[in-house]
C-alpha cells in the first residue's frame, strides 16, 4: 500500500511531478492512499486548479482507496480551521460516494464531515465570501457532477439540468461576488471595469465547454466523480518573490520581469487571475 501525500509548501513544479509519480505507481498491485496537508502555504497562481486536477486523476484509478485527512482527534478538532484549506472541502466531496474518508488513526470520519462540507456549498450557493473558507479575495465556485443536484450544482451557472442562457446572466450572478474580490484594491476595480465584459464571457465559454464536454467520456459514459468549477481571485505580491517562486516556470518567469508590469509604491504588483 502507497500512502500518496501533498505537502503543504507544495510547488507547481512539484505537482508535476506527484503526476509523474502517479503514472509510475498505477502499475503495481498495491492500493494508493491520498492524504492532504492542513493547510497550502504556495496557494496562488493556478496551485489550487492543479492540485485538484491531481486529486481527481488520482480518484479515478481503480486502485485508489482511502482518504487521509491531517486529524487526529475528530471529537476536538477544530473543523473551521481545517476547512479555511479550500482543496478539503473539494476533495471531501470528490471522494464521497467511492472511497473511504479517515483520520492519521485510520478512522472514518465522514460523519463529522457532513455539516462543514454543507456550510461550504451552502456560501457558493450565494456566491457568498463572508465566512471562512470562502472569506477573502477569491471565489472558488466549484460544482461535483456525481452529486445530487441540490448538493452539487451551483444555480449561478445551471438550472434544471441546462446551461444559464447568456453571458449577462452570469455577470448579474457573480457581481456581488466580484466586487467583493475587487474590494481589495480600488485601482484594480477601475482598471476591471474596461474588462469586465469580456471576462465575464470567458468564464462563460469556459463554464459552457465543461457542461457540454466534460461531463462524460468518449462512450458518453458519465465521468464520476467528476469537479467543475471557477476560481476568481485577487492577490499581491513582490516582483522579485514572484520572479523567485516561478523560476522554474520560463514563461511565468518571463511575464513577472515584463515591463508591462507595474509595481505600486511598496514594490508589490497586482493581479486578477
């Protein structure tokens, strides 16, 4: 048995290479545990998306088995804490009908996962970000096709199994959303406003091609599980930090030294990504 885990100071670079290792571990007879970690310390540029993308390649192997969550007293956990990780709710739910769900003793603990699990679909339901694990600069807006629809749909993209009709509609849904992202910088909610538009219909399309073509295989066979879903999100950094954490990225090292970039008075740029 393999006991696959995601370290908490985990890299883009590195989730290249939990993908490579998954590859090589698909091959012998042994099961494959995933166990998160209790929280993301490198949580920006596209890290969330990736390692999603990485749970689910891992949830589909047949020979996936348990998941680890990092709990070991579930009666006196903290479950508000552990839950401001925004991959454990999404995995949690991932994981729900297929697999086992334990602590670092090996216990199920599904039982206590059901109400926090809950509150967090219940604030994208509204599009809401005032309470943990959604407070903050971003929407993470996901939806979990092997669900019952009003556990796992977000009206804000479909109602009654068909897909929001326009790119206005979508807009109108996610504005009290985005404008509380946007919250965070005032030059950046001007600047938003020459783009709005077009970006509203890029998540649109975006959203559209998965409700169309990846909801099933190539034997339109239903994917299960299956995660879908939106991240829009504000952060700041250092040029020379962000130069730094994606050095081994060509491109993304290349667009952080542009001169097209610029930095406010503390040194810091800005981004909507």
């Amino acid at each position: 048995m393999i006991v696959f885990e995601i370290r908490k100071n985990v890299s883009l670079k590195e989730i290249e290479e939990y993908f490579d290792l998954l590859s090589k571990w698909k091959k012998p007879s042994g099961f494959i545990d995933l166990k998160l970690p209790s929280k993301l310390e490198n949580n920006y540029c596209g890290l969330m998306v990736s390692l999603i993308q990485l749970c689910v390649t891992w949830a589909r192997y047949p020979k996936s088995r348990n998941l680890i969550l990092p709990v070991k007293s579930p009666e006196k956990h903290d479950w508000h804490e552990l839950y401001k990780n925004e991959l454990i709710c999404r995995i949690v739910a991932l994981v729900w009908n297929n697999h086992e769900i334990h602590d670092l003793n090996g216990k199920s603990i599904r039982s206590y996962l059901i109400g926090p699990n809950s509150k967090v679909f219940e604030r994208m339901l509204k599009i809401d970000q005032l309470d943990q694990p959604l407070r903050g600069s971003k929407l993470l807006l996901t939806e979990f096709d092997h669900l019952p629809e009003e556990k796992g749909i977000l009206p804000c993209f479909e109602v009654n199994g068909k897909f929001i009709g326009n790119h206005t509609l979508l807009q109108n849904n996610l504005k009290p959303g985005i404008e509380r992202v946007l919250s965070f910088s005032n030059e950046l909610k001007i600047n938003f406003e020459e783009i709005r538009v077009d970006s509203i219909q890029i998540v649109f399309e975006l959203m559209k091609n998965t409700w169309e073509w990846a909801r099933e295989d190539s034997n339109n066979v239903a994917l299960d599980p299956n995660i879908r879903g939106a991240l829009i999100r504000f952060f700041t950094k250092k040029r020379r930090i962000l130069i730094d954490d994606f050095k081994d990225h060509p491109g993304l090292k290349e667009y952080f030294q542009s001169d097209v970039l610029k930095e406010n008075n503390q040194g810091n740029i800005y981004f909507l990504e």
